[in-house]
C-alpha cells in the first residue's frame, strides 16, 4: 500500500500513434496524401506570388519616375507586388484566425478548400480588369488557409511524421509552383492557358484526401490509472471560447519566432525582389524575378524535408539571420552593388532555408511536446504565425518600394 506522503508518479501520455511504425504497412498512404496535400494546398499561393509581376503587368506598365533632381529615375510598377502578397495573405490570415473557434466538419472544410482553389484559378486566368484578378487571389488565399488550418489540425489524428510528410509538400509546392509558372512562360504560355493548366491540382488535392488518405483509427487509451487526475489536467480536449484563448499564452513561444522569420522574409520576397534588377545577363528583368523566386522555393522545399535528418528548436535564431537578409537585399536594391547575380542566388537559397527550417522545426517540435488531447488545437492556432508576420511584411513593403522606385536610376558598376 502506497504510503499518503508518497508523491504519485505522473506518466506524461505519449504522442498519439494510432498507426504502430513497425506493424502497420499501409502507413505510407498517409505520409504520401499528407505530402500531396501539402503540394496542392499550397501550390496555388505559391503560383499567385511568383505570377505578381505579371497579374500587375497586364494592368500596369514600367514607368520611371522621376527623381529629384529632375532626371530618370527607376522603372518600377506603379503598384508594388506587395498588393498581391496582401491580397493573397490576408484572406488567408482572416481563415486562419476563426477557424480553431468554428465546429470541426472537415470534409465540408475541404470540399470548400477545393472548390475555392479551382475558382481562384479560373478569375485570374480569364481576368479582364485588376479587380477581377486580385479577386482571384484572394479567393486562392482563403482556399490554402482553409486548408492549412484544417490539415494540420487533422493531423493530430495520425503518425507524428505527417507532419514532417506534410511540411515537405508545402516546400514541394514552392519549387514545383514557381518553377513550373517561370517554365510555362518562358515557353510563351499565355497568362490564362498557364492558369487552366494548373486546375489539375485542385482535382488530384480531392483524389489524395478523399481517396488515397484513410479514415483515423480510435486514439490509443492511456494506461496508469492512478495519474489520471493529473493527466486529464493536462490532456484534456479545451473547450470553450475562453478555455481555448486562455491557452494561446503557452504558444506564444512557438508563434512569436515563426512570424519574426515570415516578416522579414517576405518583406525581401515581394518589397525587395521585384526591384533587384542585373543588367547585361542572360534573363530579363521578369525573367529574373521568376527564377529569384524558384530558387528561394528551392531553399524552402530542402529545409521544409530535412526535419528527420537535422532538427533546430531555437527558432528566434533563424530569424536574426532573416534579418541580416533584409540588410542585405535593402541596400542591394539602393546601391547596387553586387557584383554578380549568382551571388544574389546564393543568398536567396540561404533565404529559403531558413524560412522553410523555421516552419518545419516549429510543427515537428508541436508534434512532441503539446499533449494530443490539445495538439488539434494548438496546430491550428500556430499556423497563423506565419500569415501574421506575411500580412505585416505586406503593409511594410508597399511604402518600403515607393520609396525606393521614388531614388535616381542606380548602376551597377561591376557584373560578373
């Protein structure tokens, strides 16, 4: 008999595995759909970024201003690319900020998320007007947020590495999103073709959820009955609107890094990129901005599927890199003075890394540490961290590149 000044041993309950590593051979149906999903989740954000300078282009044409002195100054688009970030982030921000709060329905979530995809990419694809086609972002925007949100907050229900399955989908969807948009272009593809085109994923996003992932078995019961009191303290399912807001105070330190590292990385992607601009190259100046961005979607998709070989908890580090990136590329697009556009590659590789390791680390790390009872929720909360400081980098950008399109025509002395 347990003597009363005896302190009870509390077994912390494991993560939920309803599928064992070792026995279950079908496992792999759900790391592959949990992959596609990742790809087709994200795919269309992704092609409405690197499609920025072109949805504004057909609008708006380069127009030098005029710089203080009276002479030449940059060309640069009256509206900057920031506005499709905005426009392709805050919907998505907006989803993602009620959906925790809203009855958990997912097949209805999903069939809305595939339907808003394949919408998105018919109104900016047959777009007549600017409204017509930021219209179309915006409703892509709200499609990966609905998705985002809803599988990752699913995911509690299967294998842990889903998680890892799922993150190097999205990093997949960054390089087969920009890369097969620069490619489809450069080959002479109409705007709108290329949009058709890419209605293919919405239909196979249906195919891997429907079909190809399987239905979550029962979670495991715990054993140890005599910490249940103290288990059920810890573990239990929140409830409530205020339970729930109550506990976003433990994941501030998950949120807080994560947004640091988003903000600063896409105020370079779409305040910065758009206005780096290398003479006497093999690519024009969109051209170059295409493939800047495939190769940052590059960086993102090796970090986003390194988490089982390397693994960071420290977060806030990746985004003092981030920071110094912001350093450079600021005063590249003021001086100029890089000597070459491989080393601007370089850098941004370096980019997408660290956006991508910071994604990756932060969900795997979730994964082990929130108790499965709360993980649904926590992901779902968490998962905005990244929209919050993309939103911010939006509004910062657009002020940011009217000031620098506002500065005389910068040359470039040197190029490699």
């Amino acid at each position: 008999m347990t003597s009363p000044s005896t302190t009870k041993e509390v077994v912390v309950a494991p993560p939920v595995e309803p599928h064992n590593l070792r026995k279950d051979k079908s496992l792999w149906r759900d790391l592959t759909s949990y992959w596609i999903l990742g790809l087709c989740n994200n795919y269309g954000y992704v092609v409405m970024l690197s499609a920025a300078h072109d949805i504004i282009g057909q609008f708006h044409e380069d127009v030098p201003s005029n710089d203080d002195t009276g002479g030449k100054g940059r060309e640069c688009h009256i509206v900057s690319t920031g506005a499709i970030l905005l426009a392709d982030i805050l919907p998505s921000l907006f989803v993602k900020i009620i959906m925790p709060f809203f009855p958990f329905w997912v097949h209805f979530r999903i069939a809305l998320a595939v339907l808003f995809s394949a919408a998105g990419f018919l109104l900016v694809g047959f777009a007549s007007a600017e409204w017509m086609a930021l219209f179309g972002v915006i409703i892509t925007s709200a499609s990966s947020g609905i998705g985002e949100t809803t599988f990752l907050a699913y995911s509690s229900n299967f294998n842990k590495n889903v998680v890892s399955t799922w993150s190097s989908g999205t990093g997949g969807a960054g390089v087969i999103g920009s890369l097969s948009y620069a490619t489809l272009r450069s080959l002479n593809v109409s705007p709108r073709d290329t949009m058709l085109i890419m209605l293919v994923f919405p239909f196979i996003e249906a195919l891997a959820f429907w079909v190809l992932l399987r239905k979550p078995t029962a979670v495991l019961p715990v054993t140890n009955v005599e910490s249940t009191e103290e288990l059920i303290v810890d573990d239990r399912p929140l409830e409530g609107f205020k339970e729930k807001l109550i506990y976003i105070k433990q994941l501030v330190k998950y949120m807080v890094p994560l947004a640091l590292v988003y903000f600063f990385e896409y105020f370079i992607n779409q305040g910065l990129f758009e206005l780096v601009y290398f003479q006497d190259t093999f690519l024009d100046k969109a051209a170059q901005y295409r493939w800047l961005n495939v190769d940052y979607q590059i960086g993102v998709f090796i970090s986003r599927s390194s988490v089982n070989v390397f693994q960071l908890n420290k977060i806030w580090l990746m985004s003092v890199f981030q920071f110094v990136n912001v350093v450079y590329f600021l005063t590249e697009v003021i001086y100029f003075y890089t000597p070459s556009i491989w080393i601007t590659f370089v850098i941004v590789l370096w980019e997408g890394l660290l956006g991508g390791g910071a994604y990756v680390n932060t969900f795997y790390r979730m994964s082990k540490e929130i108790p499965p009872g709360r993980r649904q929720f926590a992901m779902a909360m968490v998962v905005q961290s990244d929209s919050y400081g993309i939103a911010l980098a939006g509004f910062l950008s657009i002020p940011v590149h009217n000031a620098i399109c506002s500065l005389p025509a910068a040359v470039r002395s040197l190029t490699w």
